[in-house]
C-alpha cells in the first residue's frame, strides 16, 4: 500500500476497537454491483461482516450491474463474487434495500444500527443528511490513484492521459473524491492487453485496500491527510468511443512491450 505523507497526517480514530469483530459498520452498494459485491466479499473474508447492508435498487445500479459484469465475465480468471444476499443469509446480516441511497430510508436505518463507520461499495455520490447519520464517517475506495485522477471511470481516463494508476481509501465529504485519505495504493503499470483484464485487477485492488484500511483503524494505526483542492481536473463518465480508444491504447502498448522484450 502507498505511503502518504505523514507530516500531513492526523490519527483517525473512532474508538478503542478489541478485533475486526467489534467493528460496526454498514456497507452500502448499487444492488449486485460486481465490484461492490468483490469488496464485500474480501471483507467478511478477513473477518470484517458489516452489521448492516444497504442495496439501492434503481435503474442507476441495474445499469452499473449489467455494464460492468458484462466487462468482467471476458476477463481471464474472473470469479462471480458470492451474492449479498447469500452473504447476509450465512452471517445473519441485516439488510435493507432502498430506492435511492440518499433518501430518508438510507438515513433512518444508518441512524438505528448504532455505527461506528459507513463503508461504500459501488453507490452515487451521497448528500450530508446521509453522509451525518454515521459518526465515525463514511469510507470511500476509489478506483483511481487520488489526488492524480478523480470522478468517474479514473482506470479509463488514466489509460487515456498516462496517468498512474491506482486506488485509493479516504473519507467522503461534500466534495467529489476530495475527502481526506486514509492510504494509497500504487499499482505497476498493469502488464494487461484488455480492458476487462484491466477492470478485475482494479476490483481485486480495491477489495485489499478497504480491508487494509478498516484493518489500520481496529489497530489504532489509521491516519487521515488531506488533499490539495487544486490539481487535476475531475473526470466524468467515460462514453463508449473513449473505451474504445483506451482499448487501442492498452493494446498498442501491451504490443510495444512484448517487441521491446523480444529484441532484448
């Protein structure tokens, strides 16, 4: 995981925790959202089972769900996460599902379960009455290195710009991906020709990380450092054409690569 400054840095601390166990958190995501349910998985694998779940089912996560499965399932080597609602069967888990994560229902239920910390899967930017109802916060993994690459689909335009890739932890605010983080991981340039292949190892980085990042806070190790509000600009949604022209790139390079490796 990468190191941030720690010049900059303030501890976060919620409270005393005694193991992973005693962690209470409410983990929200766009329904079966592929990535979301990866997190979720890696999660109560390393023993970090939320006391409560929150799906939004919308035409939002429908099309998420679709768009981004459809990507995964050309990827070598992707395995379908376990359900949520199986997850939530095999651990007695409750679980709420919600039209929209930023109604009153999202704030009524986090308000009741007596949280600690909100962890986001894959879900919509959220508003203050939501983001206030948890008082440790709410943890955000973005799929992009901060502060290089914000907004939407950072691994496409990282691609598009030559940008670094990674991913990042950090606490949500008012603002899009400028909350304070908690650690950065810094990935190789991936050594992959495709985009789905691109697609699952950001996935897999991003289950690690929410689990690395929950882990420093049970050990009274995590810190927060703010970001600079200048910088970058912040992306919106990749379109089709700009997939595709990332595909081409991916491809030309993974191409320079292998020539590179044969001449030498």
């Amino acid at each position: 995981m990468g190191v941030l400054n720690v010049d900059h840095s303030r501890p976060f601390k919620v409270r005393d925790f005694s193991s992973h166990e005693d962690l209470r958190f409410a983990y929200l995501n766009l329904k079966a959202h592929p990535r979301g349910e990866m997190m979720l998985n890696r999660l109560v694998e390393a023993g970090f089972v939320p006391s409560l779940i929150i799906e939004e089912d919308s035409l939002l996560a429908e099309k998420g769900r679709v768009s981004q499965l459809r990507k995964l399932r050309q990827a070598v080597g992707f395995v379908p996460p376990k359900p949520t609602a199986q997850l939530c069967a095999e651990h007695r888990i409750d679980h709420v599902t919600v039209d929209d994560h930023n109604n009153a229902a999202t704030r009524e239920a986090l308000l009741e379960a007596n949280l600690d910390l909100g962890v986001l899967g894959d879900t919509r930017i959220l508003r203050t009455p939501v983001m206030d109802a948890v008082p440790g916060g709410i943890v955000n993994v973005h799929p992009g290195r901060l502060p290089d690459v914000r907004g939407n689909n950072p691994y496409i335009w990282a691609v598009i710009h030559g940008l670094p890739q990674g991913v990042s932890a950090h606490l949500i605010d008012a603002g899009v991906d400028l909350g304070p983080l908690i650690l950065v991981h810094d990935m190789d340039p991936p050594l992959v020709t495709t985009l789905p292949q691109l697609l699952l190892q950001i996935n897999e980085a991003c289950g690690d990380v929410v689990v690395a990042a929950l882990d420093r806070l049970v050990r009274g190790e995590a810190t927060l450092t703010d970001q600079p509000r200048g910088g970058g600009p912040t992306f919106r949604e990749a379109r089709p054409e700009i997939w595709a022209l990332a595909a081409k790139m991916l491809s030309e390079k993974a191409e320079e690569h292998a020539a590179a490796a044969h001449a030498y």
